[in-house]
C-alpha cells in the first residue's frame, strides 16, 4: 500500500514539476513576446507617415513634458518651431492595447519655452498584432470639414476597456447621455446612434456630435460625474470650435451650460433657464439643490 501511495505521489509530483516549467518556459515567453512601448510608438510612426522613407531612430526623439514621455520628430514641410509629439497615455486594463495621442507641437516663443499643441487624435496600438485603431479622421466636406469618429475604435477600446461599472439597475451614464441628447433635440430628426460618439479625454468621458449646418464645430457632453447619492449624472455642455484653412484647427471651447439627468425617470434638469422678464439667464434653485446637496 504504501508502495502504491509512494508511486502515485511521485506522479503528482512530476505533474507539477512539469506545469511549472511549462508555465516558466512557455506562458512567461508569450506573456513578454507583447510589444512594449517603444515597439509600439514605432509601428505607430511609420502607421502615420506611410510611404516616409525617414529612419525611426535617426529622427524621433523622446523627451519628458509634465511629468510624461513624449516622442518628437519633425516632418520635411515643418518649420523649425514645429515638431509632431506622440504621447503614450496609458495601457488598457487587460494590457492589450497602448493609447497614444498625437499632437503638433508649436513654439511660440522660444525665451520662455512656451509650447502651442494641436490635438488631432487618438490610437490604440494592438501589443500582439501590431494592429491600430484610429479614433477619428477629419473629412473635407465642400467648403468646410467633418470629423468622423471610429466606431470600431469606441466599440474595442472605450466601451470595453472604459465603461462604468454600476450595476445598480439604474440608467447608466451612456444612456442618460442619450435622454441629454433627445432633451435638446426633441423634433429635429436627429438619431444619437448615428450621430454621437463616446471617448475619453483627460479620463473623462466625452460624447462628442456635429450639426449639418455648424461644420466644423463639434458639441461635447462631458460628463462631470454621479452627484452623492447616485441618482443624478451631471453633464457639462460645449461647443469645440475650429477654424480651417489648409485643415481643421481648434480655437477654443465655448461652455453653454450644465445639466442633471433623474437616472430613474429621465427627467433633465439645465443649470439655467432664460427669464423673459429679467432678459437674461438665471440660475435654476432646483439644479443647485440637486447637485449641491
């Protein structure tokens, strides 16, 4: 019997012998055969300046703004005081993708070393295949320009990887953005589906939109968060403005005005309404009560 016992402890043993040098030797491999960034920011380069015969490593540089590492490379058509920045700003939770967004940097006085940066848009780097998803491209439309976001790139990368976790059979915070939507354009024939995307800037989401007749100026909900006893979503809206003139570049952002979403009954609360009598906006008790409580 004990003979018996002893063989078969022997087996157990090899059999974990064994695990651990699979384990060791083979999970351990394809687990670091991921890229890691500097790999990914390479793929990424020559992804944007297709058909650039530039050497990766003769002219890309990294360097260090706030605190971040960024990689810096010049075109031929730049001027001196232009680089194009690629900055690294996080991994995916199950580290499959790295996020990176891409910038032109321009100086604008090089005594204090103050710096002018142009945001185009977002890509998410695939660590095992080399794939990328571009988050948004910017269309010439006749005189002016539409910018069309990836529903790929928000399907894989902000629903999966960025969505809330609420799970408490209240409406979430895409669907109170949707009610927002409606609220501000009841009978104009609108469809959010088709025409709102959702991403994430500065960790916070953004559901972004254009009118037909206001190209190239995008309106933002940006969602400032749940009030304290998680019965409001509060969503700040914005106007993104852009002029163009050999493409698209931004001005600035024009606030309109804040808006509480009732996650049980749908109903929307402005943060101001427009007093015929005083002709001017004032400020609704009702929002203050319900977001200051």
């Amino acid at each position: 019997m004990k003979r018996v016992f002893y063989k078969k402890s022997l087996v157990f043993v090899a059999i974990v012998i064994g695990l651990v040098i699979f384990i060791r030797f083979f999970v351990k491999d394809v687990y670091f055969s991921r890229m890691t960034e500097g790999e990914a920011v390479k793929i990424l380069f020559h992804y944007i300046n297709f058909g650039c015969d530039d050497d990766y490593d003769s002219i890309v540089t990294s360097a260090v703004v706030q605190g971040q590492v960024v990689y810096l490379y010049q075109t031929p058509e730049q001027k001196n005081n232009q680089h194009e920045m690629l900055q690294c700003k996080q991994l995916t939770d199950d580290e499959r993708y790295y996020i990176f967004s891409h910038y032109t940097q321009y100086e604008t006085d090089a005594l204090s070393c103050g710096y002018y940066y142009e945001y185009h848009t977002d890509y998410a780097v695939n660590r095992e295949t080399g794939e990328i998803l571009l988050e948004r491209q910017w269309l010439k439309k006749g005189e002016s320009y539409e910018v069309i976001y990836n529903k790929e790139y928000e399907r894989e990368i902000i629903q999966k990887y960025f969505n809330e976790n609420i799970s408490d059979g209240k409406m979430s915070e895409e669907e109170a953005a949707e009610t927002l939507f409606y609220y501000l354009y009841p009978a104009d024939g609108y469809d959010y589906d088709l025409m709102v995307a959702r991403t994430i800037q500065q960790k916070q989401s953004v559901y972004v939109y254009q009118l037909p007749e206001e190209l190239p100026c995008i309106k933002q909900f940006r969602c400032k968060g749940l009030t304290d006893d998680k019965l409001y979503y509060v969503f700040a809206h914005y106007t993104a403005c852009y002029t163009y003139n050999y493409g698209p570049m931004f001005i600035c952002n024009q606030y309109s005005m804040s808006y509480a979403v009732n996650r049980e009954t749908g109903e929307v609360i402005p943060e101001r309404e427009w007093s015929v009598k005083e002709a001017e906006w004032l400020y609704r008790e009702e929002y203050e009560k319900v977001v200051n409580q």
